[in-house]
C-alpha cells in the first residue's frame, strides 16, 4: 500500500486561501479606515492570527498582506517594502512589547536574524531574544546574550540608525520535496540491548525554487514482530548524529521522530531509521520486524512513493554482546556551582565508561541535553574532551542537544576506561541554569568490536548519577549569578594641584568593573572632605558644575553643586542613573572650587560603594546588586592651588671658556617651575639681567629656546646694547608653563669675532625684575617667586686647543703573527678645549728603532670604534707617517675623543720583509712636524695644532711568524690520594698563521706530608687526554728532565722549592720537540705517582712563567740572521722556563736552528706563572 502526500498539500492550501479570504472579508473595511480598525484590535489578537495562518501553511507573501490588513497599513503586493530607522529610548528585553519591539523584529527580519513564520508580533519572547542574541554575535556586540540595552542601541544606531530604504528579504522558501529509498542495511539479527539498529534508509531531496523545512518523519513498525522488542526509535543523519530523541511507538504502531532540518535547494540528504532495543525479557526471539517511512512532515509538496521499507531484522535474544557500565568521571565538578558570566573553560560533567568483558568497545558519539534555562547562546566554545583530546560539538536546532562525533571512534579495550567530559564558556544568561546530562542511555553511542552493534549503556552503575528515569545521566547544575560590580581607584588620575574659580578641574577618578550583566546605578554620593584652610564666606567654596565623565568625555551624570548640611556636612549626590556596561571602564569627576577656595586647601572625595550607591540593578536580570568593596574608599587628595611659578637660573651650563665666533652659544637654562601652581601658567615676556667685562653689543641674536624651538624670532631677537638687570625678552606667541611641569629654557647667542681674549660674558636674573604672569584659562595673576642669580660666566679665547695622550685602554705588551692584520698597537686620546675641533691629520712614529723598521708593518690604520678613519704607510727607512683623515673625527668642546692605531704585520720567513722578535711600537708624534697633528676649530674656524709636550709610549708588540696561546685546564679531581694522579693540565693553541715547536716547560711543585715520585709531562691530540702526541713515548711522556739529569735519575720532589724542567724526548732518547699544527690545540698534563697522602696533606702543581724577554738578544754567539736564538741560548738564560719556536724558517729543531724565544708575553703563561692546581686531602 502506497501513500501520496499531494493531497495533502492542496489542502492546506485550500484552507490558508480560505482562511485568508474570510481575514480579508471580515477586516476588508480596514482598507478604508485603516487607523479606526488597527485600533479595534489589541497585539495579542493580531499575534494570534498570524500564529493561526502559519501553522496552516500559509506563505510568507499571504501572511505579511494580512498582517497589512490588520494593521491598517498598505499589503506589501509580494514585494519588500521601505522601512525607516527605528527609534529606542529604553532597553528591551523580555517581557517589553511596543512599536519599539515591532521595528526590531522588523529589522531582525530585514537581516535574516529573526524568521518567525508569524513575522513581528510586537512582544520581546525568546524567539526575539535568540534572534538579537544572533544579531549581536555577527556585529561584534559581547556579551551575545539576547539583552538589546545600550551597547546593542549604539551598535544599531552605527549600522542601520541613520537610514532608510529596502531590507534584505529572507531566503526563499521552496514549495516541492521529493522522496526516495535509500542503500537499505542486509537483513541481519536485532539483539536485546542493543542501539541504534539500522532499518530503513531514505533520502529526500529539495526542489530549485528554494530550500525546504523537514520538520519530523512519521514510522510505522510492521513485520512480524510486536511493539515490546524495541525500546525506542531515532532518526539519524548522514553523519549518524540523532536528530531529536528517542520515540515509542503509539497503538498505531507509529512514532514521529526527528527534529526540524533544513534542505538546501537543489540539494539531498540520507536519513536512517533505527531501532534501540528491549532487554532479553522484552525481546521474541525469532520474530521478524522492519519499519516503514509512512509520512514526512513538511509544509512543502511531498512528491514519490510512501511508504518506504528498509531491512527486515530477525529478533535474537541469545547473542551476549558487549556491555558498559558508566560512574561520574574524575574530572566532573561534583557539586552545583554558581559561575560569573565571563567563566571559560568549566567542566560542566564527566562521565567514566568501562568495557566490559565481552567484547572490546568504540565510543562513536556522545549527545550532551542542556536542558537548563541557559540558552545556547549563553555558552560558547563548548567542546567534548576524552584522553586530554579537544572534539568539537554540533548544536541542535532548539539549542539543547550537543552532539560530538568521535572520527574512526575511539577504542576501549575489555576492562579498561575512557573520561568523557564537556566545557565550555558562560558569555551570558545572569539568573539562568546549566546542566549538562545525557537524557537517554542511547546518547552514548558505543558499538562492539565482534559483533559491532550498538550497546546500550547499564543504568545500574552509579546509583547517584545513573538513573533509570527520563534522565539516563544528571548532572550537577551551574548557576549563572548575577551581576558583580567592583569599585577601584583610577590610579591614572593623580593626586595633584587644581585651580580655584575653573571650571572641568579634576577631583576624583575611579574605575568601575562589571561582570555579567549592565548595571545601572540610580544614585550615586561622594562625601567631601578638606583640610588646611579656612573660607572666609563658606558660600565661596562650595563645589559647582561637578559632573561624572567616563574615559571617552562623556558626562554621564550631573552637573551637581556640593550640598553642606547644618552638621556641616558636605556631598555630592548624583541622582541621574548612570548604567555601567560590562567591563573594567574608568570615570573622572570634574568641577569648579568656588572662588573662595583658599590656596593650599586640601579635598577628597570619599564613597563607600556598598552603602552610598543605592538602586543597583542587573539590567538582564533585574536583581538587586550590591557594589564592593564594602567601606569607605577614599579617592585622590587635591590641592587647591592659584596659577604660581618660580623663575630660577640653573647651574648648567657651568663657567666655561668658549672661542670668539662661536654662534648659538648658550650662556643659561633658565628654569620656570610651576609644580606648585593650580593651573597653567602663561608669560607674554621675561626680564633678564646681562652683564660683561667686555663690550656689551659683542653679544647678538640673543633668543630663547623651547628644546628645538626659538621662542622669540625676527624683530623679538635681542640684540644687547648695555649690561642690564631687565633685558626683556617678548615671546613671538605666549609661553605657556604647564602645570605641574619645570620648563627650561635655553638662551643662545652669538659671540663677534671682535671679542678680546679674556672678555667675560654672563646671563643672569635680578629678583628685582618683577616680570607678568597670569593663569592661561583663569586670566588670574599667577604668583611669581623670583630667585636672584648672576649666572655663570663664561671667558672669551682666541681659539681652541688639542692634545694628545696614550689612552688607559691601550693594550700591554703582546704577541703578533707575521702577516696578522688589524693587530692593535695603541690607544690615543684627543683632548679639545674651548671648542669641538674637526681633527684633520694624525701623525705617527715607530718609536723602538732600536729592534724594528718599517718593514715590520705594512699598512697603519686608525678606527673611530669600528669606523676605519684614516690610515698610514711608514715609506723606506722613514720612521714616521702623517695620516690625513679619510672621515670626518669631532672632538668634543672640552672633551675627548678616542681613536685606536691598528697595523698589519709583514709576513715573517725567508725573504719575507718581517723580522722575527722584532719588538714594534707605534705612536703619536709630537716632534718632527709641529702641524702633523691639526684639527679645525668649529667656532673659530682656526686651524688648531698639537699642544702636546711629548710623544705617546706605547708598550709595542713583539712579532713572530706564529704564537702560542695556553689556557690552564681542570684536572679530574682536587682530592688528593695515593697512586698515580693527574696535578697540573693545560692546554697550547698556535695561531693560524703557522705551527708552534716546543722544546721545554718548566714545573714548580710545593707539598705538604705528601710524597711525588715518577713526575712526567704527559702530551695528547684530544681534550680527552686519550691520545698520546706521536714522537714521544707510546704513552706521550716527555722522558727528560733536569732534575733527573741533576740527581741521578732520582725522580720525587724533596721540598717546596723544586723546580723542574721538562723536554720531549722519543723513545729512543733522543731530543726531539712537540709540533702544534697551525690553529690547532695540544692538551698537556703533569702526572706522578703519591704517596704518604694524609689528612691535611697537600700538592701544589703550577707551570712557570718567564717575565723578561731573552736577555741575551743580539749575542755574538748567534749572528745577525735574526733575532730569535738556539735552543742553548735560551736555555742558558735567566728567563728560560717556556722554550718554544714560531718555526720562521723550517721546523726547528733542537740545537740546530736559532728560531728559539721564551715565554715572556705569551698569552695565558703570566711572567708570575701560571695559577696553581692544588690538590689536597
């Protein structure tokens, strides 16, 4: 049997035609007394017949013409109509009704916001709250709670306030939906308890014309099978979330089940229909059962074959399928709560679900009912969260239902756990309730892994949160507080001085937080207190024109005059109602002290929030709301003050010398301090006293300055004609002295280059002066303090004058690699007085001829910090260089400049222009030629040369075709025992510009009850000390020593003065030396064997220094080759306690080259030796 709803549809449309002709019949007078008849009828009756009209069907078009009618006003014709800004005087929310509510609904149509198929109805219900809830969320208004109070008004009147014209219409609605079968699961059992058993798929389709409504489906239960197998019907989508709840089925054996969906033009949706099943008792094995779709319930046109069969189930009561048991979870909160809006990230519930043993399990959804009087656009961001993993939420159509669907499912093995819970954010609904439950145990969707059927949750877990009722999961409920209001000061507005007799002075500022809901306060008291000062007309120092200004100067309550009562008592109470959005906002109250305000009187507002405050109501809510804190809050402490100012000279800039010619000089900073004044304070014109041992007109174009800018310009610069004690000064326009502020102004002038040497000028102030000031918004006369002072003087010269010295910073002796460039060799410091100089030329001298020549250097460069400013050759033979600056160098007035003198050094070797052991200095040249070093004088413009007495004497640097570099290294342990031990390690780095050899170290050991025998230097490639050097003996020793040779071989140390000489020998005994290859590191370690180690007992290792160079340079023994020495040489001198080699020529070896030096100067070996490594018990 076939059912067709086309029928159906031509009925509905009958009736609405009737319906709406007998509307038009009985109001058709209205087209003609329109205004008469929308008076006879009340809002409720007209709300009433649209209701009636849309729940028949009718058309958006047939209801908005009777609307028309009813009205009074034109039918719309099918076509949008204009519609004017609306107009908003209160804030509306539910309950309000008026033509205020009727625009908005209009407009909320207009926007696609509010789509009662009844159209506005001029009453605010919870439709409308849903509909300006949506509104606010797309036009940024927060909170989105359905309340349309002052943000919503303001946010209206930006967007749509000042304009008329056409509303967006809404969406069409489409007239046709077809029907079809969808792919129908295979035949298969039904067992007892379990979920969602797939029965019949379909799948409707929406017509082009627009999109269609489904709101339910109708199923009927056929087959051979009774009623009592099923526990319920769902209707699932696409994705398998449940749509609506679970139904029973009636005596029909029907059930309507779903919700309402929408289906896009054009577009197609599958829906499934399936079964949760009875417990074994209530299940036939054996019985047969299907279900047929029989009817969808739309207002659109139906079109195909109804009914609709899916798959015929085989009742089973036997199979054992798998099975969970669910408790409260550890995370759920346990308790009912109260939260503030404005509350993110609760835990609303938790529920633990365990796997039985029958089977492993996969949670695949989980439907959360907030049942509360919360909205769903009270929370936001309200997701589910198993194992710490975040899964979103679908929300339902009514706004209860939230559904997470687990991609893939999540497993659950045999006996084991998962947490499932779900948070959110509170963003509104003061007064209202959450509670998060799963209403049915089929909205915990698990399926078995054998079987995968879906298994209906035990509702004999938790007793106390699992029942058997309409409510399978409770959860604990969250209330949603009121309103909260926090009073602060705003320490932003400081305590300060205000002036009398002015209007908008500040007297207060404070900052009001406020969460949950607008709060409106209807009155508001300030008490006023005062210290220092008595009125002399109590009448003349009341506060008037006192006034609340939030943060964008807005008055939002008052003007009020201060009120004294016969206590004498003094208020200021503010009775316009001031609504406080939500947020931390900040106010100021501003006013005017009476003109008898005496100077130096102190006020304070003080208010206690919780008691002065009065009528304090939630604008959402309506509850009455108490502010904190509790307690009298007392706000900034003011200072009346009139307009004031100190005129001061400052002691900078101190007596100086300053060169004739110099222009904008400045003689004094003159300060005008008006830290004590009310208000600021403005000058029109200053007297200042000038004085001078000269001639008076050599000074000119005197001007004062601002920081950059020049106060007096064109014919207000002064040019002085006599010494005086009120050389007026006249601003170009008024200078006005903030208040609060210390301004200081700088006179310049200019000094003529007729000026004597020894001429004195200064610039002072003659307390005598009384000069005019007046307050810059009262016009009052300000009180001006006048502090005499001659000021400064400042001593004419001809010109400046520079000198030069060796910089402290200039390095010591040191080391330096053929062919090494930007080796610095001294620090030079340029001293200037009297005038900034542009230093010009530099000149330089090679001071140590004795044992270097220009050969050693190729170029000498001169640094400004890491800027190159010029650069030398020593030419030939010649030992000095004049650099003339490639960039320009200032030296300070009265200052220093310091510049640095690098050189590149000659490469060193056979036929290379270097010498080695050449000692090479480089400094400044005093003699020779007098204007070598010369700068231009930037006042004068005289050419300045060097005033200096002498050279500078830099301690030079000592050049080699390579260095050594030691760094001491840690041993592995300080804790002195008997055996073999590690006392001393090091390590040699040769710079990159060639290998290093050695030939000897020289060791000092110092111990206390201890005894040290097999001493030995021990060589390795590594920092490990794991591989012994090669060339020496298998374990790296360097075999030979001094004091063995001395003693016969009798290797310990006697007492704390030995000292002992290593040097490398091969295994074979034969002299030999330690090569470090270019830029590389050889690691060193002194070793012997210990005994007698005791409490107390010490050793003290340390490697020997020598602070001389060779002193027998240049012997004849050696010949004039070079400046280094043999190995026997070095040996045989005083200083001879590190022996190496920079190889200039070719690797040196012992006895058989004189390319041999000591460890004077090498970095890391100090001439006092290198720190001691002491062990010890």
């Amino acid at each position: 049997m076939s059912i067709t709803l086309t029928n159906k549809s031509i009925t509905t449309k009958v009736a609405v035609a009737v319906l709406a002709f007998a509307v038009a019949l009985g109001f058709m007078f209205a087209v003609a007394a329109p205004q008469a008849h929308a008076a006879s009828l009340t809002e409720s009756q007209i709300s009433s017949i649209l209701s009636l009209l849309s729940s028949f069907g009718a058309d958006a078009t047939t209801i908005a013409n009777v609307e028309s009618s009813l009205r009074g006003t034109a039918p719309s014709g099918g076509s949008g109509s204009g519609s004017t800004a609306c107009t908003f005087t209160r804030s509306l929310t539910i309950g309000s009704s008026g033509a205020d509510v009727t625009c908005l609904q209009n407009y909320l149509k207009g926007t696609g916001h509010f789509t009662f198929a009844g159209g506005a109805t001029g009453y605010f219900g919870s439709i409308t709250r849903t509909a300006v809830a949506a509104w606010q969320a797309a036009n940024g208004v927060s909170p989105a709670a359905g309340y349309f109070g002052t943000l919503s008004r303001a946010k209206y009147s930006a967007i749509a306030g000042g304009t008329t014209g056409g509303t967006t219409p809404p969406p069409a609605t489409g007239t046709g939906l077809s029907v079809s079968a969808g792919v129908q699961p295979a035949n298969s059992l039904a067992v007892f308890n379990a979920a969602r058993v797939p029965f019949t798929r379909f799948v409707v389709t929406a017509g082009n014309d627009g999109d269609v409504v489904m709101n339910s489906v109708t199923v009927q239960r056929t087959g051979l099978a009774v009623d009592s197998n099923f526990d319920g019907v769902v209707l699932l989508d696409e994705k398998g979330i449940q749509l609506g709840i679970s139904k029973t089925l009636n005596s029909n054996h029907q059930s309507t089940v779903g919700e309402t969906v929408t289906i896009p033009r054009g577009t197609s949706k599958t829906f499934t229909v399936a079964a949760n099943m009875s417990t074994a008792a209530n299940v036939n094995g054996g019985e047969v059962g299907s279900f047929d779709v029989v009817a969808i319930n739309t207002s659109a046109t139906v079109s195909g074959s109804l009914p609709i069969r899916g798959a015929s189930h085989t009742m089973n009561d036997t199979l054992a399928i798998g099975t969970i048991t669910e408790v409260g979870g550890p995370l759920d909160p346990g308790a009912a709560a109260t939260k503030e809006v404005g509350t993110n990230g609760y835990t609303f519930s938790s529920i633990k679900v365990t796997a039985g043993s029958q089977e492993d399990v996969r949670l695949q959804s989980i439907r959360w009912n907030q049942a509360s009087s919360s909205g769903s656009s009270d929370l936001g961001n309200v997701v589910t969260i198993v194992d710490g993993t975040t899964y979103p939420t679908t929300v339902s159509a009514d706004g209860k239902y939230y559904t997470t669907i687990f991609p893939g499912g999540l497993m659950i093995a045999k006996g084991l756990s998962k947490e499932i819970s779900v948070k959110g954010d509170i963003v509104s609904g003061s007064g209202r309730t959450i509670a998060f439950t799963l209403e049915k145990t089929t909205d915990l969707y698990v399926t078995g892994e054998t079987y995968l059927y879906g298994i209906t949750p035990s509702t004999s877990s938790d007793t106390a949160r699992i029942t058997s009722g309409s409510i399978f999961f409770n959860a604990f409920t969250v209330t949603v507080s009121g309103g909260s209001m926090v009073f602060t000061q705003n320490t932003a507005v400081a305590s300060q001085n205000v002036a009398v007799n002015l209007a908008g002075q500040p007297l207060a500022g404070f900052k009001v937080k406020v969460e949950g809901e607008p709060i409106s306060v209807q009155q508001l008291v300030f008490d006023l207190t005062t210290t220092t000062g008595t009125c002399t007309a109590a009448s003349q120092c009341i506060l008037t024109n006192v006034t609340i200004v939030d943060e964008n100067g807005s008055v939002v309550s008052g003007p009020k005059d201060e009120v004294v009562t016969a206590a004498g008592d003094s208020a200021l109470t503010f009775t316009d109602a001031i609504t406080f959005p939500i947020g931390e906002h900040t106010y100021t109250v501003k006013g005017k002290l009476g003109v008898g305000t005496p100077s130096d009187m102190t006020l304070q507002l003080v208010t206690n929030p919780a008691s002065d405050w009065t009528t304090v109501k939630g604008q959402n809510t309506g509850n009455t709301i108490t502010p904190s804190p509790s307690g009298n809050q007392s706000l900034q402490t003011m200072t009346a003050k009139a307009a004031a100012v100190t005129i001061s000279v400052s002691t900078n800039p101190p007596a100086q010398t300053v060169v004739e010619g110099v222009q904008n000089f400045i003689f004094a900073n003159y300060q005008l301090d008006a830290t004590a004044s009310g208000e600021d304070v403005r000058f029109n014109s200053i007297p200042l006293e000038y004085q001078t041992s000269g001639t008076a007109t050599n000074l000119t174009n005197c001007a004062l300055f601002d920081g950059t800018t020049q106060l007096n310009t064109g014919s207000n610069v002064v040019q002085p004609g006599a010494m005086a004690s009120s050389t007026v000064f006249t601003f170009d326009t008024g200078l006005v002295v903030p208040k609060g502020v210390v301004k200081t102004l700088a006179l310049k002038c200019s000094i003529s280059t007729a000026s004597a040497t020894g001429d004195i000028y200064q610039w002072g102030y003659d307390s005598g002066s009384s000069p005019s000031a007046t307050g810059q918004t009262s016009g009052q006369s300000a009180t001006i303090t006048e502090n005499d002072s001659e000021g400064q003087q400042m001593t004419v010269a001809t010109a400046g004058t520079l000198t030069i010295a060796l910089d402290a910073s200039s390095p010591s002796y040191a080391l330096a690699a053929g062919g090494q460039a930007g080796v610095t060799l001294n620090v030079l410091k340029f001293i200037g007085t009297n005038e900034a100089i542009t230093l010009n030329k530099v000149s330089l001298i090679l001071t140590n001829t004795a044992s270097s020549s220009a050969a050693d250097l190729t170029t000498v460069t001169i640094w400004d910090g890491g800027t190159q400013v010029g650069s030398a050759i020593f030419a030939g033979s010649n030992t000095w260089a004049t650099s003339t600056l490639s960039t320009s160098v200032t030296i300070p007035k009265d200052g220093v400049k310091v510049l640095t003198v690098k050189g590149d050094v000659a490469d060193i070797g056979t036929s290379q222009p270097g010498t080695e052991g050449h000692l090479v200095a480089v400094d400044y040249d005093n003699g020779g030629d007098g204007t070598g070093t010369s700068g231009t004088g930037q006042s004068s413009g005289s050419t300045i040369n060097r005033t200096s007495t002498a050279n500078s004497a830099s301690s030079g640097i000592r050049i080699f075709n390579t260095y050594p570099t030691l760094a001491k290294l840690s041993v592995p342990s300080n804790t002195l025992s008997n055996g073999n031990k590690s006392l001393l390690r090091w390590s040699v780095t040769a710079a990159p510009q060639g290998p290093v050899g050695i030939a000897q170290f020289t060791v000092v050991m110092a111990t206390t009850t201890a005894k040290v025998i097999n001493v030995d230097v021990f060589c390795f490639t590594d920092s490990a000390f794991s591989t012994p050097c090669s060339g020496l003996s298998t374990d790296g020793g360097f075999l030979n020593t001094d004091y063995f040779a001395a003693t016969g071989a009798t290797n310990n140390w006697v007492d704390s003065d030995t000292q002992t000489a290593f040097w490398p020998e091969t295994s074979a005994a034969a002299s030999t030396t330690v090569q470090v290859p270019a830029g590389s590191t050889r690691y060193f370690e002194v070793r012997g064997t210990v005994s007698l180690s005791a409490a107390g007992a010490s050793v003290s290792t340390q490697l020997e220094g020598d602070s001389t160079y060779p002193v027998n340079l240049g012997s004849s023994a050696e010949g004039p080759l070079d400046m280094g020495f043999g190995f026997s040489t070095v040996r045989g001198d005083t200083h001879d306690d590190f022996i190496w080699s920079p190889n200039a020529t070719t690797t040196a070896g012992v006895e058989t080259n004189r390319d041999w030096t000591n460890g004077y100067g090498v970095l890391g070996l100090p001439g006092s030796n290198m720190s001691a490594e002491a062990i010890s018990q």
